[in-house]
C-alpha cells in the first residue's frame, strides 16, 4: 500500500475539502468585540461552543480512515458493501449514523437537549450492531444505557474551554484499543487507536487556539464510538474477559462526573486531573481486571486423555 | 374349437415359459448391473487422524505453518476410478493450532477466520478427474468466511489398510486458494502476510459397516 491509496482512494478530494472546512470553521469560529474598550486578547476568543460539524472529522473520518485503509479499498466501496456478512462490517454505518445524528441534534446546552442527544445518538448507531452472542434486544438496550450515562457524563464537561476533555477522551481511546487488542481483535484495535490520536490531534488544535470547546455533540458521539468499540470488543472476544470488564470499559467516562463535585470546584487544576485522568483510570481499571480473571480462570491441560485415540474406534 | 384349445394351450405354454424364464431373465440382469455400477467406499472421516495444514508467507520471510484439528465429513471413492468419488469435508475454524495461543486469538478473530461469524468452513466436492495411478483433479465448492468458489484440489489416494478393529482408507489433497478472494483482506495490502495460501488436507476415514 502506498500514499497514493490513501490519497486518491481512501481520502478522496471531496473528503478532504470538507474536513479541511470544518476544522477552520471550528478552530476559527471567533466573535468579533462589541467594544473597543474590552481587551482584545481575551475578546476575540470568546469560548465557542464549537461546530457541530466535528463529529464528521472527529470520529466519522477515522473510523472511515482506518478501515478503509486495512480492507484495502476506497470510502466509495467501505460504505456499499452494506449489508456485510460480518456484524463488524457495520461500524462505519453506525458511527455515521451516530454522527448524523450527533449534526441534526446540534450542541444544545440545556439538560433537556443533552439528555436527548444521549439517548438519540447511541440508539441510531446501535440499531447497527449486532455483534456474535449479543443480538436479541437485551444487550443492545444495556450497551444504550451504559452509552447515555457516558454520554451524559461527557456532556457536563464538553462545554469546558481548553483541551482537556480531549485529552481524557485520547487515553480512554488508548486503553480501549489496548484491550481489544489482547482480546485478539487487531483491526478493531486500530480504529480506536484511530480515534484516539485524532482526540489527541484535536486537544493539541484546541491548546493552540486556547478557547474552543468540544460541544455536546462531539461528546455524545465520541461516547457512541466507545460504547460501539467495546460492544463488538466484547462480542468477538478471543480472550473470555468478563463481560461486565467491557461495560466498565464502556462506562469510563462516566468518571469525568466527578469533577462536578462542589469539593473540587476550589481547586481547578485537581479538577483538570479528574477530567483528563478520571476516565482513564476507569478504562485501565476495566483492562486490569480483565487481564487478572483471564489469567486465575486458566486451566492445565486435561492430561488424563490419550493423545493418540481415535474418534471413530475408541 | 380345436383352434380354441390349440390356442389356450400355447398361451399356458408362453406363461410358463415366462414364469420360468423371467427370474433368471432378471436375475442376469441384476447381476449385470452390479458388473457395471462402481463398487463404492463410503468413509466417514476420523478427526484424530485427520487434518488441514495452511501455509502462507510472513512478512516477505519466512513460510508460516498452522494447522486445523477439527476436520469431518465423509467421502466416497471407487478404487481407483474418479467416477463416483465424493468429497464432503467440515472444518470448525475454531480448531485453528498454531502452538502459540496468540496467535490462535488473533486468526480466530474477524482479522482472519471470524469464527464466531463463520465457525465452520466447508468443501464439497463436484467432479472428479483422473490425472494418475493414484492421483485425480477434484473440483469443488470451497466456502470460507461467508464466500464460495470454487477451487481444484490436486487429490492422491494414500491407501486403504485393515485397522484389526475396521478399514480406513485415507487421501491427501493439496491446493492454493487467494484469502482476498474470500475476503480475508488483513495484511494483504501492506504485504505482512502472504495472499496466497497453500491448503494441505490429509484425510483418514473408516470404511462403513
């Protein structure tokens, strides 16, 4: 595979003039000052609420990217061979079904739109997902319950000028693909490292720029993509980690409700510790015990049977 | 009413002869049939002494080797004739061995064989042709990872012995399939493992009752 795959096939030119778009309208979305007399600095980087167009960048772009990339085909290909086979196929379906979602819904601040976009953004991209041994209904409506407590979590930050939100969402990304991983499911893997960088590549954008904010929109979202990743994580798991590891993986950024303790309100920079490590910390729990009840559950080979019978002549 | 008589006679005559003749009539032609249909072997395979090997280039060095120990089915053969012979081979994916556990997780995954999605693999065979004493072209259905294609197994007959408990007869196949062309696409593009695998499947299979 060389460069000119990734440019001509997978990004295609229309790809890349929309991402392009929407990151300057995100990173530059500034209010000019209604006084001369305001200091300037400060003024003309009002915190803004961000577009809700990030999600395309955000989350749809590596998703597309990435496994376009490991199937080796364009975006055009990615998205027609739906239905697939494989209930894993559908994840670019999913997260684009999240992220329109995500657009439609916008970045409404009130807890009535938050709520909304919560329950809204996961349940459309969960239709898609079925993966071995969690079909019927019941998972599904789990996974949707643990996304809208994570989404709802992520949202009380999302309005939070400055790149730590970010940076909390690009360790829980990390661990989340170090964990599929060890399960034994590389390509899934390199998606959420996928998405983990562009969290990463979108703190170090909002660190320059100082004062946008992600929105509730990108925060829904990025939780939709992480409840999908341990969803299928869990589904095709070689590994036999426990389930409920997988819903506390799922759950991480739950973690991020802590900094809305009032305790915490008199010290900003523990607050920040909380938003960034928090979540992670949940993500490193959920990997740690999943790694500790795989390896007490091991069991020695049964040496009582005799290697060298035969199936058909005992 | 002398005719009459004449011709009643002659027709118990011809009955007689019918009913005398007609079972050793048919009795020759039974025996005639059984003269030209194929003595058949139906064999039902024996997964302890069965097995796929796969073999496929890592990394542009070395050649891997893994091999399925969950192999049944059952095939039918006529010594030494491709007429009649029958191959109807199930592997469970899950049964993939490479010695390394690792491994194992990552080629059960949706990466490679997907067993949760696929738990088996199949091969039915469709046409036979004689290429040797012992040796013969199969043609056949090969379904893999939700694909069919069909495929040409280069087959040889390895023998057939008396186990003191029963009969097995074995055959050994050897064929190269494209993973992509199944949809296997992990690695191929990047060129860390080969697209070309070579397929050995060795067969033993009692003879039945």
């Amino acid at each position: 595979m060389g460069p000119e795959l990734v440019w001509n096939a997978v990004l295609e030119w229309p790809v890349i003039v929309l991402c392009t778009a929407i990151g300057i309208h995100w990173l530059f979305r500034w209010k000019r000052p209604s006084s001369a007399s305001v200091d300037r600095s400060v003024a003309l980087r009002p915190p803004s609420r961000g577009s809700r167009f990030v999600p395309i960048v955000a989350v749809l772009l590596p998703v597309a990217v990435s496994e376009a990339v490991q199937e080796a085909i364009t975006l055009r290909e990615l998205l027609a061979q739906y239905p697939t086979t494989v209930s894993y196929g559908a994840l670019p379906w999913a997260m684009l079904a999240a992220v329109a979602a995500a657009i439609v819904v916008g970045n409404g601040s009130g807890a009535l739109s938050r709520a909304a976009s919560a329950i809204l953004v996961p349940s459309v991209a969960l239709v898609f997902l079925s993966p071995p041994g969690l079909g019927g209904g019941v998972p599904q409506l789990v996974a949707l319950a643990i996304a809208a407590l994570a989404a709802m979590a992520a949202c009380s930050v999302s309005g939070r000028p400055g790149p730590a939100p970010l940076l909390g969402w690009w360790l829980v990304f990390a661990v989340a693909s170090v964990m599929v991983l060890l399960s034994g499911f590389a390509k899934l893997a390199v998606v959420l490292g996928a998405l983990s960088a562009m969290a990463a590549t979108l703190a170090v954008c909002a660190a320059a720029i100082g004062r946008p904010t992600m929105g509730n929109g990108l925060a829904v979202t990025l939780a939709t993509a992480l409840v999908a990743g341990a969803f299928l994580g869990c589904g095709y798991d070689e590994s036999s980690f426990p389930r409920w590891t997988w819903a506390l993986l799922a759950s991480a950024p739950a973690a991020t409700a802590l900094a809305g303790v009032p305790m915490l309100k008199r010290h900003p920079r523990l607050r920040v510790t909380v938003i960034v490590l928090g979540p992670a910390a949940l993500a490193a729990l959920a990997l740690a015990a999943a790694m500790l009840a795989t390896a007490s559950t091991t069991s020695p080979t049964d040496s009582a049977v005799d290697p060298y019978a035969s199936a058909l002549r005992p | 009413m002398i005719n009459t008589f004449a011709r009643r006679i002659s027709s118990v005559t011809f009955l007689s002869a019918v009913a005398v003749l007609a079972p050793q009539m048919l009795g020759a032609a039974a025996d005639q049939a059984a003269t030209a249909a194929p003595a058949l072997t139906v064999c039902t395979v024996d997964d302890t002494h069965s097995l796929a090997l796969f073999r496929v280039h890592h990394m542009g060095a070395g050649q891997f080797w893994g091999r399925f120990n969950d192999v049944t089915g059952n095939f039918t053969f006529d010594s030494g004739k491709a007429e009649g012979m029958k191959f109807d081979i199930t592997i469970r994916t899950e049964s993939v061995d490479t010695g390394v556990e690792g491994l194992n997780k990552h080629l059960r995954s949706p990466d490679f064989f997907g067993a949760k999605d696929f738990p088996t693999m199949t091969f039915k065979s469709t046409g036979a042709k004689k290429t040797g004493e012992k040796t013969f072209d199969v043609t056949g259905d090969l379904t893999m990872h939700g694909v069919t294609k069909s495929i040409v197994a280069a087959v040889e007959f390895t023998g057939m012995a008396n186990m003191g408990k029963g009969t097995s007869a074995g055959f050994e196949a050897i064929f190269t399939v494209k993973r992509s062309d199944f949809g296997m696409k992990y690695g191929v593009e990047k060129g860390a493992i080969g697209d070309d695998v070579k397929v050995v499947v060795a067969l033993e299979g009692g003879v039945a009752k």
